[in-house]
C-alpha cells in the first residue's frame, strides 16, 4: 500500500474500471495508480508543465471551477486540502464543479485536513514516493482560523513551489458547504478523517 493509500481508498468506493474525474492531478502521484488499477482517469490541473508528466490518462488544463464536461463520472476527487480555500466563493466553485461532474449514485472523495490537524501543522512536514516529494516549506497563522502556506513540490529535476490560504473548517461547516452544493456528507473514509465520502443529494 502507498503511504497514503489513496489508490486504496479510492477502490473501496469506486466500482473497478469506473470512470474517474480528478481535479488538481499535478504529476500525476495519484492518477497514475489508479489507471493501472483500470480506472478511466481524466486528470485536471491548472499547470501545464505538471499535466505534461501525467501518462495513461486524459488530461485537461483548466481552473477546476471553470470546468463544464459534457459528461458525469462515477466519482469525482479533491485532494490536496483545495476545499479549505479561504474564501467561501472559492470554495463554492470547486464544491459546484464537483457537483455538476458526479453521476448519479457517484461518489466524491474531498481531501480535508480536520480542524484539530491544524494545530500540528508546521513547516517540514511532508512526503516522499518514488521520484516524488511533497514538503510544507512555511505556514503561518495570520489571524484565527486562517493560515497562509507554501507546498514545495519536487518531480526529479523539477521543483515547483505553490502558495495557499487554507481556512480551518469544523466538521459543521464542511457539511453546511457542501450542502450549498448539493452534496451530502455520507462518512469519513479514513481513520484520521482526512478523507470524506460525499454523494449528491438530488
């Protein structure tokens, strides 16, 4: 199993060979596991020079709120902690996006980091797999709740660097958001609740 098993968490929900919508792909750490499982991937991001190391899969160029396929998937994934974006309209948009890309009876998998993680979040932290690291290289407080970070990614040679807010949500206001949306909180898919099974509610 991969350190963070999303392959795994992944195939616990999503029928093999399903059809998978996976927004903020980056290199492609996730997407290129899950197409060697049989899934379907199409892979979006807003980095070009990222989606060019993504192999197997479809890719798109694109801010994932401005995404509007033609078609609906059997689950649709947000990782990385993209739903804590500080703003509420933000966020609106990547829920919406997930929203209108789900099929009916799908699944969408929303990477969180709960508000209790938050407390022991702090530079340094982070991940290697393969070719692949992923490092929090600074995070700081900058009023109650709210925290400006930078994640520093490194594929080989390439080295990109991506600075965030990331808003910290209690279990109430991840529900209430994505209900805006038209989702409904169905479980955790983990046991550090960093994982979030969502459904539509229509």
């Amino acid at each position: 199993m991969r350190p963070n098993g999303e392959p795994e968490i992944v195939a616990g929900v999503v029928p093999a060979g399903g059809s998978i919508l996976e927004f903020g792909s980056g290199v492609g750490r996730v997407t290129h596991p899950l197409v060697e499982r049989g899934y379907q991937v199409v892979a979006v991001d807003e980095s070009a020079e990222m989606l060019a190391c993504v192999r197997g899969a479809e890719t798109i160029r694109a801010r994932i709120q401005d995404v509007r396929l033609d078609r609906r998937f059997d689950a649709v994934m947000l990782a990385s902690q993209l739903v804590q974006t500080a703003g509420e309209q933000d966020r609106r948009g990547l829920l919406d996006a997930c929203a209108r890309h789900v099929a009916p009876g799908g699944s969408v998998l929303i990477q969180w980091l709960p508000p209790e993680r938050h407390d022991t979040w702090h530079a340094g932290q982070g991940r290697t797999e393969g070719d692949l690291t992923i490092e929090l290289a600074a995070v700081e407080e900058v009023s109650p709740g709210l925290f400006n970070a930078t994640m520093r990614c490194t594929y080989g040679a390439k080295v990109w660097t991506q600075s965030f807010a990331s808003r910290r949500l209690t279990d109430e206001e991840l529900s209430d958001a994505l209900a805006e949306s038209g989702l409904r909180l169905e479980r955790f898919l983990t046991g550090d609740r960093t994982w979030v099974l969502a459904v539509p509610t229509g």
